[in-house]
C-alpha cells in the first residue's frame, strides 16, 4: 500500500481539530481579567446555554469577585513564565563549546 493514503488520514485529524478550535468560546476569566465583561457574558451564555444574561450574571459576579480579591491572575503561570530562559541555563552550561 502506498504511503499517500496513511498522510492524508494524518493530515486530516489535525486540520479537522484546528477548524474545531475556531469555533470555542474565549474563556470568561481570560476576559473577566482583560476587562472585557461583555465578552465575559457571552462567552458564558454559550458555555451555559443561557438564553439571558441574567442566567450567567451571578456567575460571573463570582468569577470577577474572585479574580479581583484573589492573586488569580499572579497565581497562574503564564505561558512566557513557562518558556522562560530559566529552565534552560543547563543546557547552555553543559552545551560543548566549538
């Protein structure tokens, strides 16, 4: 069998998944932290289902209030935090030098 069919199936679930990911809803304490409460609510009438703002508002009440009171934002690691130079001093320290 040729290797043509085996790369299309696997070319395939990823662009399958990435169309997938367009369509998901910006998490509301992303948006909450961005100062976006309108986005907020829509993001959460979608993730509910709710039909009116008036079904998520107490959710969201308690994720501002919980966002504002709390070191939500410093708590969570961020992605540059993450992939800092940090974690790759050893390597640099261990790498041979040409």
């Amino acid at each position: 069998m040729s290797w043509r069919p085996y790369t299309l199936v696997c070319a395939t679930v990823p662009a399958v998944i990435f169309v997938m990911m367009l369509f998901v809803p910006e998490s509301p304490l992303y948006l909450v932290e961005k100062g976006d409460d309108a986005g907020a609510v829509r993001s959460l009438m979608r993730l509910r289902g709710a039909t009116t703002s008036l079904q998520v508002e107490n959710e969201l009440a308690s994720v501002s209030s919980a966002l504002r009171s709390s070191s939500l934002s410093t708590a969570c690691p961020t992605v540059q935090a993450e992939f800092s130079m940090y974690p790759l001093n050893p390597w640099f320290v261990s790498a041979p030098a040409e």
